[in-house]
C-alpha cells in the first residue's frame, strides 16, 4: 500500500514538473520569437521586425517577390540583411525601396505614400490677384491674401476638410486693411498714398488667429487678426507703441506672443493689455519650440552663443563663441530633445533628456559635416530628419538610423519642402509656367511628377491624405485652386 502512495506521488510530482518545464519552454520560445528569432535551415537566427503602413492602406507587400499574407498597415520578420520591399495597389503606382535589415531592430517603412496612375483632378475656389496662401498648421483650412482693385486687402478662409472645399471673406475692419481708411481715421490730411503691403507671418495652432505684417513706405506694423470674430482684430505696433522687428505666438491660440524690439525679447499679452520687462537681451534670433520654450542666438561682443529658456526660468547657454551667427532648430525625438546648429557648413546636434532650468545639460552629442553646401536648414515636423540644400542638391540626416542621404535634383527646381512626415515636394521647370508638382521620399526614392502648378504658392496636403493641393495661375490674374485626388476609394 505504501508502495502504491509513493508511486502515486512520484507521477503527480512528475506531471507537474513536465506541466511547469513545458510552460517555462512555451514562455521561453515566446520570448525568442517576439524577440524574432527564427530557424533558417536548421541554424536559429534573429531577425528583424518591419513595420509597414501605407496610404491609402490594404495594400499589398512582397519582400523579395514574396507576398505577405496580410496587407497593410502590417509587420513582418525579415532575416538580417538587404532586402527589396514593394507596396501596391490596384491602380496605384507601386512603392519601392531596397534597404537594409537589422537584427533584433525595427525598420519603420510606414511613409509609403501610395500615388494614383490615373491623375484626377478638380477646380475649387478662384481667386483674383492671389498674393499668398497658407495652410492652417492643423491642416484643416487655408488662409490666402489677395489684392483687391482699390488696392485693398482680401484674406480668405478656404475650407479643405471636405470634398468640396468651401471659402469665406474675412470681414475685417476698413482701418486695418484699406489705408485711405486708416489715414482718415488718424485725421490725416488727404494725400495720395501708396497701397499697404500684407505678408502672412504664422497662423496659430488651433486656427483662430493669425499674425499679418502691414508694410507702407515709412515701415511696417503688426496685426494680429482674429479669424473667428475678425472685429475683434488688432494693431499691436498701435496698441503697445512699439516697433516689433519680429513676433511669434507662444501658445496655441496667440493669446501670448514673443516680440523682439532692436535685440530685446519680451512677452506680450494683446488681451490682458500687458508686455512684460525683458526676458532675453541681445537677441539676433530666436525659434520657438512650444509654450514655455525658446531657442536663441544671443550676441556677445563680436561673438555668438545659442541657447535655450524655459519661461519662468534664466536663459540657459549651450554653447559659446561661434564667430559667425548660427541657425538653429529645436526638436524632440524619442523623448530626446535636441537644440541643432548650423555654423560653417557644420551641424552641431547637442542632446538632452530634459530642457535646462538652471544649469546646461545638454551635451554635443554629433557634429555632421552635410556633403553639400547648406543654403537653408530646416527639420520635418515629427524631429527625426534634418534637411540641408542648395539651387541643385538635397542632404538629408535621419537621426533614427543614425545615417545621411545625398541626391542631386534635376531640371529647374524651387527649394524643396516637407509635405509630410516624409514625402518632400518641389516645382520642377520654369518659374514663369510649366512647372510641375513633384514628390519623393526624404531620400529622394519613389519620385513622381504630379500636376502643373505655379511655383510660387505651396502645395498643401489634407489632414485625412485624401488630397493634394495646388495653386494654378489663369488668365486676368485669376488663380485657380486644384484638387488632386490620391486616395481613389
């Protein structure tokens, strides 16, 4: 009988050990492949993870003419190594790109912008003697300045989130826009006065107001215009007495904005009536990040410093003595902020893991030696490429992969802008017409020529991806506003 019991618990404790080691093999297996190893002809090999994402999605992807099971937006397991990836749709132009593979590391390939074959394109609004046009940084609607006959101000609010965009006149007061009206209401006697000039500088964030120079022969003012109640927009140059060389809103909706006045920065609020004492002196220039964020290139005797301040905190200097005046941009990537500086054909990348407050704790973390001579300098909005150009060439840095992209551009080609994320588009041709619409990816793959356009207005993409928009110019200075379709269904 005891011999019975014993070999009764020497099974039980047997099937439990096997149960436990069974389930400790099952999680360790699981471990292993989420962690993409794989067996590859009987030697265990980690892959890597790529991620794909297209639009429009549900496409279908093949790596190495292999076609995946799933369709985008999907994932893929792919063994270490050069692959070619493709991603297409019926009716669509396929997305290409040849690329490395990297084990136990993610390769995003989620920017296939995926192009039409048959271009379908469509009139939206008209408009006469167009001077400027702007996209709304929510991508939501357009804000456009046109010349009226009298020589007035027209500003227009186009619509885009629909398929039929819809525009409106901005009924702003006469004083700000027509200046025989504002010489009438300063009791000036009456002389032949030339026009106002208008430039749109920013619109805020949320898309209530706008910040508009207005530039006569004796200088030039700033208002602040008030795209939801337009009564309600402003002169701050009248309404302070100050003369602004340069303002920036500070917060979402302009309820705050930076203003530098000779090289001094201060902080004004156009609804509490109030502008605050000096924030920053010896300002040449200055970039805003976000609400209580500033990067600065200050001047020190005959030298430069670039720094950054955090509102309600002292100005923090990063770095010293540049002997010619630096651009800089400010970005956040990865929970990394960065302050990047070009000096010398030289992009200096200092990096932190929080923004100063007392004390410098950002540290260079990379200096890049761009391939090609840096006329301009900017990043995309999401922080992770940094684009470098000139008249014929593009140097592109991605601070994920940690590497750089060279191409030339080809025929007559205005400066090349982000479209998104991802996709930069320029103007191919002559400025004075025939110049066409084209995009690429930041590394200059998957080119396309898409509609003709005038170079001299952007192009603008809708929120949702579904159109792409463009500026042709008409007969008697009519400028048309042309629908691209991209997404067909």
């Amino acid at each position: 009988m005891n011999a019975k019991k014993r070999k009764k618990k020497f099974v039980i404790v047997l099937n439990n050990l096997l149960m436990v080691s069974s389930i400790v093999i099952v999680v360790y297996l699981l471990i292993l492949m989420i962690q993409g190893w794989t067996l590859k002809q009987g030697v265990a090999t980690q892959t890597g993870l790529v991620q794909f994402a297209s639009s429009p999605q549900v496409a279908t992807v093949e790596v190495d003419q292999n076609t995946l099971y799933s369709r985008t937006n999907t994932t893929a397991n792919v063994v270490p190594g050069e692959h070619e990836f493709k991603i297409w749709r019926e009716g669509y132009e396929t997305w290409y790109r040849k690329t490395d593979v990297q084990a136990g590391q993610i390769l995003w390939l989620n920017y296939a912008r995926l192009v039409p074959k048959q271009k379908t394109t469509h009139k939206t609004a008209a408009f006469s003697n167009l001077k400027q046009i702007v996209k709304f940084p929510n991508g939501q609607k357009l804000l456009s300045l046109s010349k009226t006959i009298e020589g007035s101000a027209e500003f227009k609010i186009t619509d885009i989130r629909s398929d039929s965009p819809k525009t409106e006149t901005l009924k702003l007061p006469e004083v700000l826009i027509t200046r025989e009206a504002s010489a009438q209401a300063e009791q000036t006697p009456e002389v032949q006065l030339a026009p106002y000039k208008f430039t749109i500088s920013r619109v805020s964030a949320d898309g209530s107001r706008a910040i508009v120079q207005r530039q006569a022969e004796d200088g030039f003012d700033w208002l602040l215009l008030d795209l939801n109640s337009p009564n309600n927009s402003q002169n701050l140059t009248e309404k302070f007495n100050l003369k602004f060389d340069e303002i920036a809103p500070l917060n979402d909706s302009s309820t705050q904005i930076i203003v530098r006045t000779d090289e001094t920065v201060r902080l004004l609020s156009p609804y509490d009536n109030t502008l605050s004492a000096s924030i920053l002196n010896k300002i040449v220039d200055f970039e805003i990040y976000s609400s209580d964020i500033i990067g600065f290139v200050q001047k020190n005797d005959d030298k430069f410093d670039v720094g950054v301040l955090k509102i309600g905190d002292k100005p923090v200097v990063v770095a010293r003595g540049y002997e010619t005046v630096p651009k800089i941009t400010i970005s956040r990537y990865y929970n990394e902020n960065y302050i990047n500086v070009l000096v010398d054909n030289k992009i200096q990348i200092y990096k932190s893991s929080s923004w100063p407050a007392a004390e410098n704790n950002f540290k260079l973390a990379r200096t890049l030696e761009p391939s090609i001579e840096a006329k301009s300098f900017k990043l995309n909005n999401e922080g992770r490429f940094v684009l470098v150009q000139n008249s014929d060439n593009i140097w592109v840095y991605d601070f994920e992969l940690d590497r750089p992209y060279a191409y030339s551009l080809d025929d007559k080609v205005n400066s090349a802008r982000w479209l998104d994320d991802f996709i930069l588009y320029d103007f191919t041709g002559s400025d004075e017409g025939g110049a066409m619409l084209t995009i690429r990816d930041f590394d200059g793959a998957n080119k396309h020529p898409l509609v003709e356009a005038n170079p001299n207005f952007p192009a603008f993409l809708s929120s949702d991806g579904k159109y792409i928009y463009v500026i042709q110019s008409g007969e008697d200075g009519v400028s048309q506003l042309i629908q691209l379709r991209m997404i067909l269904s």
